[in-house]
C-alpha cells in the first residue's frame, strides 16, 4: 500500500475503512445523519483510485442535485482524485444524450424546456380552461410524478383514482392536458427534464452500440442518497451497468424525503434482494451532534422502518434542545433573530447559524427580522452562488488581469477587482444589498486563505476549478433554507421554526404515509445541528389556532 493510500484510510474510523475497502462488486452503506457517509465514499473512491484498482476517468458518483455533485467533486478533488465525475443522474444522462442524438438520430438533440408551468399554461389555454399559478404547478408535478414513476398515460390514467385530486381539473381533463402538452412539446422539437432520462433510457435499450460506449466509459458506480431514487433513475443505473455489479449505493431510509416526488427508499432496503452478493454495511456512529440532540433526533425516529440507531461520538454537549412558544409568527421571526443578533455579540460567527423552515413562504419574514438586527443572511438554493451576475464578473475580471499579469500582493489585486464590480470594504445597509455584498466578500475571503506567495494566476485557477465543481466560498451572512434543500449540509446552530401542526406537519399531510414524509423532513432538519438545536413554533396564523408541532413532543424536546 502507497503511503497516500494509508492516509486515506487513516481519516476513517474502522466502519467506515471497511466500506473503503470494499471496492468491487454490489456495495450498500446504510448511513445514519451525520455519520459520515459522504467521508466514506469519498475517500472509498480516492483509495480505489490509489490503489489502481480504479481508472479515475471510468469512476462516476452521481448525486440527485448540482450542489450534491458540486460537493461531492470538491471533496474528491481535495483527496487527489482527479478525474472522477462527479454528476447528477440529469447532468450525466444530458451529456449522453447530447453525444449520442446526432450519431443515432440525426440531427441535434431536441432543445430542453426551461420549465413546465408555461407550457401547461398555453394547453389549459387551448382547451378554454382558466387554471391558478398553484393548479398549473400541481399539474407539472403530476406529469414529473408519471414520468419518474415509468408510467405511461394509459396506466397512469388507470391509477388516476388514487392520485390527489386537482382544483378544478377533472381526472379526463388531467389526461387531456397531458396528451396536449406531449404533443406541444413534440412540435416544438422540446423535451423537458424528466424526458432527458426517458429519452436516454429508449436509447440505450434499442442501440447497442450507444450502451456499450456508455459501458467503455464508466465501468465503477456510486450513488449517494440512494433513498432517494426514483423508478426512471434506478432503470438508467441499470442500463449504464449492464451486466456488471460494481455498484456502491449509500443512502438512510430516515432521510427519505423526496417520494411526494416518486422516490422510494425501497430500492435502499431491499439493495440485497436485488444483488444477491452484495455486502451490506452500516454507519451509526454519529460525528456531527452533541449527544442531547443525537438523543431527539433517534426518539423522532424509534422503531420506524428502516430507521438506524445513532449513537454520539461527540463527547459534553451540555445543551439539550429546546422549544420555544410564541403566539404570533412576527413575535417567532423576532425572538429568533434577536437570539441569533446576541450570539453574534458573543462572537458566534453568522456563517455558524442557519434557520430552516417548511416552506420557502416563510423566509421572508425571518429575512426582514434578522436584516432589522443587522445581520446578514444569504437565503439557500435562491440563486447559485456562480450563477451570480457580481459573482461571474469579478470571476472573468480576474481572469483577465491574471493573463495580463499583476505582481502586486493577491489580497490588494482581488479587492481591486471587486471594487469594479461594486465591493467596498463598508457593508451596506438592506438585505439584498448585504447579500451581494457578502458574495463578493467571499470571494476576498477566499483569497486571504490562500497560502502566502499564491499568485493571481494561481487564484485565478482555484476559482475556476471551484466554479467547474461548483465549489463554493463561505458566505458570512446566517443561512435561511428550506428543510428540503437542507439535506446533505450542517451547521453549529441551527433554528427549525414554524413547528406549529398545520405548517411542519404541513395541513394538507393527512395520511400516515404523508406524516411520515413530514417527519423524516423533521429528522433531517434536527440532524443538521452539530451545537445546539433551537426549535419554535406560533400558535395563531391566518386566525386559525394551531397546537405545536407533534415532532417537538415526539423528539422529547420540551419547553
Ligand atoms: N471518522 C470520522 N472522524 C471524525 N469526524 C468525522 C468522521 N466521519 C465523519 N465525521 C464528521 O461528521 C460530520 C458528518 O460527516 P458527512 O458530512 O460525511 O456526513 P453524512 O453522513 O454525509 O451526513 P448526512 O447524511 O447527515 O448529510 C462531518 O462534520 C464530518 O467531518
């Protein structure tokens, strides 16, 4: 073994070596919150690849989002392997599918629809119906939900019985909605983003010759959030692999939060049946919490399906999670950012705390709270931090004086550049102003971590390779972020609010299979918490009365 394998395995505690040791054949990693999951396949694939037993170019760890993917790249970058892909199951099939539609079809492949909303619009249009914003958007679900599921409109007509009902669209008009707007987008030449899978999947399976070159060029899998799975993405898995089995897939039935959207985490536990010498392996050793909240957060879970035992690592921890009361949002949203103002005088860094909420409706009145505390915030998944039209400037500004060459110290040639773009060293005042202010000051940041001596050039590269992985810098500012697109992230402190039953639960969760969804929602917004865990809830909204949130009582956590 090289010396750099050894280290590899150093970082790893005896389960999760294990599993990085485990390099062929069918690999399944049950992986509680917080247990490492990321760090073991990550280091799983670099060992591979130190060991030789991977070619780099032939590896591909597929994510279900860009950040995921973005992540996940950096991480691997960091342990010196190069070359893997990184990718979502979307990115990668739409790179397949790019390639491969001139070759086999002819042409260029059909142009990918933005989004649905306005297409559905214009069919509900042609056949004379009026539809709100909200209907439109369950309609568009419906149609993801029929695609990932594998079902075609016959079937899915036939099933229609047990699909939630749609204002104002009766089940006949549903299919003809549907039928329409496949053929609107038939003769647009458009496709939207479900199809990219479908489409890629027919290729696939009727072209031999496009499998086996999609076999030639990946030849080792892994899978993180593997609970998240839909029919269509585990059918592609299929077809990628052929006959082969060198598949790793990591995933925690507690964390499945995605089947309103057609996962199942059945394909997770029942990874075994299907691969018959598969080795399963379980990570339960939690690294991230204080034991208080490891406690709450395996209460939420007891004796649920598929659900792991965590046990702490961490050692002290003193503060148990608590829950706070209030009887209006407003006095919730204020208590929570005068909490999170004092911590920030106690030095408490703002990139250390995160509030997360149910739906994305309730950001902004903890936005406007915490901005009339002067705190920053930077809220989640609103835009990509390189999609940032500041953030892509400065970037190709400093590519441009890196080629022109500048000897000055880095720190002093960076802050000129942003200064072009609208930095200057006071922050301004108002959140979005803040907020493109704290972008830019990332980038600053970044370049005062950079190792002494490091050259614009140098810097210039380092931006580049974190754009291509979608790496991105610390933003000092609180993050406010949905639970959903929390996932997969953590922080010192966290606040959960609007624990009120009716918002998280959400009301329209009635069914035990739908409270279900909302509590393993809860479990992955507790387990973001490394330090402390702040829960709170309102009792009155839009006049109707509302009991805390049945998850608060359930994880043991009292007021
Ligand atoms: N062997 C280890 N020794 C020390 N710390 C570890 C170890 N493994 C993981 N950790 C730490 O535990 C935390 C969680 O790790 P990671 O981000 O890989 O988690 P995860 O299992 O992917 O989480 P989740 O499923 O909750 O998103 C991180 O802070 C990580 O540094």
């Amino acid at each position: 073994m090289t010396a750099d394998a050894a280290e590899i395995l150093q970082a790893l505690d005896p389960d999760q070596r294990e599993i990085a040791q485990a390099l062929r054949g069918p690999v399944s990693v049950l992986a509680g919150a917080g247990t490492g999951k990321t760090r073991a396949i990550t280091h799983r694939i670099a060992y591979g690849v130190r060991m030789g037993v991977y070619d780099p170019q032939r590896v591909l760890a597929v994510t279900f989002t860009r950040k995921a993917a973005g992540e996940l790249q950096g991480r691997l970058r960091e342990l010196g392997a190069d070359g893997v892909r990184a990718r979502t199951f979307h990115g990668a099939a739409l790179a397949q599918l790019s390639h491969f539609w001139p070759q086999f079809v002819g042409g260029d492949a059909p142009q990918l629809l933005p989004g649905k909303v306005a297409a559905i619009s214009q069919t509900v249009e042609s056949l004379g119906m009026r539809l709100s914003g909200e209907t439109l958007r369950d309609i568009a679900a419906e149609i993801e939900w029929r695609k990932v599921s594998m079902l075609s409109l016959d079937t899915y007509a036939q099933q229609l019985d047990q699909r939630p009902a749609l204002a104002g669209v009766t089940p006949e008009k549903l299919i003809d909605i549907q039928e329409r707007y496949t053929k609107l987008l038939e003769e647009r030449r458009q496709i939207d983003f479900e199809d990219v899978l479908v489409l890629l999947s027919g290729m696939l399976e009727v072209e031999p010759r496009a499998a086996l070159q999609v076999r030639e060029q990946y030849r080792f899998f892994t899978v993180d959030e593997f609970q998240d799975v839909s029919p269509l993405q585990r059918h592609v898995l299929k077809l990628w692999l052929g006959a082969r089995d060198d598949l790793c897939v990591v995933g925690d039935a507690s964390q499945t939060i995605y089947s309103f959207a057609g996962a199942s985490s059945s394909f997770l536990l029942r990874f075994g049946a299907e691969y018959p010498n598969a080795r399963e392996f379980r990570l339960e050793r939690n690294y991230r919490s204080t034991p208080p909240i490891v406690v709450s957060a395996n209460r939420l879970m007891r004796e649920k399906p598929g659900a792991l035992q965590l046990s702490p690592m961490r050692e002290g921890g003193d503060v148990v999670p608590q829950f706070e009361w209030f009887q209006t949002e407003q006095d919730e949203a204020r208590a929570v950012a005068q909490a999170i103002a004092q911590a920030r005088t106690r030095g408490v860094p703002a990139s250390d705390i995160a509030v997360l909420y149910r739906t994305n409706a309730q950001s902004a009145r903890i936005e406007e709270a915490l901005t009339s505390q002067g705190v920053p915030t930077r809220v989640h998944g609103a835009q990509r931090f390189y999609d940032r039209a500041d953030v892509r400037r400065a970037i190709l500004l400093i590519r441009g004086q890196a080629k022109a060459g500048d000897d000055r110290p880095l720190f002093q040639v960076v802050s000129d550049m942003l200064r072009v773009v609208g930095w200057s060293a006071k922050p301004p005042e108002g959140a979005a102003e803040r907020e493109r202010w704290e972008a830019l000051n990332s980038i600053l940041s970044l370049a005062d971590e950079m190792p002494p001596g490091t050259t614009i050039v140098q810097f210039s590269e380092e931006l580049l390779a974190r754009q291509r992985a979608q790496h991105e810098p610390k933003m000092e500012a609180v993050t406010l972020s949905a639970v959903h697109a929390s996932k997969g992230l953590e922080w010192p402190h966290v606040h959960v609010v609007g624990l009120s039953e009716g918002i998280f639960p959400i009301s329209h969760a009635q069914s035990e299979h739908d409270i279900e969804e909302e509590r393993r929602l809860a479990y992955v917004a507790f387990t973001r918490a490394r330090d402390t865990l702040l829960l709170s809830g309102f009792a009155s909204a839009a006049r109707v009365a509302r009991q805390p949130s049945r998850f608060v009582g359930e994880a043991g956590v009292r007021p």
